[in-house]
C-alpha cells in the first residue's frame, strides 16, 4: 500500500498531497465525533486508499449513505474493488469542487458529516474555494465538517468558512497531524 500511495504522489504530489496514508489512530479521531447511529450521509473527500473509509465503515449503519468523491483514478478503482459491492456505498471518480450534482444525482439535500483528506495546503486556491463553500453549502445546520492537515497555516483560511473549529493534534502520524472539527453554524 505504501508504495502505491508514494507512486501515486509523485505522479500528482499537489492533488495525492501525502507521502503515506493516513495511520489508523488519524483515522479513529477523524471519525471520533460521528454519531453513527443518526446519521443519514456522510461524505468523504480524498478517501485515497481508504484508511478512513475503512474505519467509516466499520461503525456505519445500514441506513446511511457513504459517498467516496475521489480524483485519482487509480485510487478509485481500489475504492470500487473494497467497497463496490455495498448497497449504501457510493463511489465518484471526480473533484469534490462537484460534490453537489452528485449529491443532486441521488436526491441528498443535505449532508450530516464531511470527512476530509484534502490537501488544502497544496491545492489551487480556487479550487480549495470552491470546495469549502460547497462544502458549507451542503452541510446541514450544525454538521461537522472534518478534516486533517499537517500544519495550522491554514486553519484561519478554513475558519472564514467555518468559524467553530476545535482541533486536536494526532502524533501517532506520519507526519503528525491536526484534526480540525469544523461544525457549520
């Protein structure tokens, strides 16, 4: 998996943005803060080879959709082949920018958590404006935006997006991370 994923971010390092995946205790705080039991959709962007998914998946119910919006094609036919075959699984080869027309696609008006593995801080800004004013956009009122970076340079540029941001740093990464809660007020 290591070596795929660092394949993968040298073909493409501003959009894969991540030497190696995520750890599983990355992966556990992400997910931390989901009430699973109520949710109806949660989204995920950047699930790569699905470290947070797996975990996503592990606690989801039958009643809730997961949607996987995932641009590096060889990444989304790993997401196909482990998670294809779930009927509340759906999986989207394109850029989150158009996480909305699918969203539209399948009759979703609103989201109730978006799980974030974006790359913010190497992401063209208007593509990284983009995402987070949909992103907010299709967050329903006090759903959690959550995502990870591995520095707080832009924590403040989140913030003019969502102003309720809790962080938590995660060690056990490589490199470590910060996890920012980003509820939409």
């Amino acid at each position: 998996m290591w070596i795929k994923f660092l394949m993968e971010y040298f073909k493409s390092p501003r959009t894969v943005g991540a030497v190696a995946p995520s750890s599983k205790k990355l992966a556990e705080k992400m997910a931390h803060d989901i009430d699973f039991d109520h949710a109806k959709c949660i989204v995920e962007y950047g699930p790569g080879t699905g470290v947070f998914t797996d975990r996503l998946m592990k606690k989801i119910k039958d009643h809730t959709m997961l949607m996987l919006v995932e641009y590096n094609e060889e990444f989304c036919r790993e997401l196909e082949e482990k998670y294809g075959e779930y009927n509340n699984v759906v999986i989207v080869n394109d850029s989150a920018e158009n996480v909305d027309k699918y969203l539209k696609e399948y009759n979703i008006k609103e989201v109730d958590y978006v799980v974030s593995g974006l790359p913010f801080a190497s992401l063209p800004k208007n593509m990284s404006n983009s995402i987070l004013k949909k992103t907010k956009d299709i967050l329903k009122k006090n759903g959690l935006f959550i995502t990870f970076q591995y520095t707080l340079l832009k924590k403040g540029y989140i913030g003019s997006y969502f102003e309720d941001i809790s962080l938590e740093r995660v060690v056990l990464n490589i490199p470590p991370a910060y996890v920012l809660k980003c509820q939409n007020t």
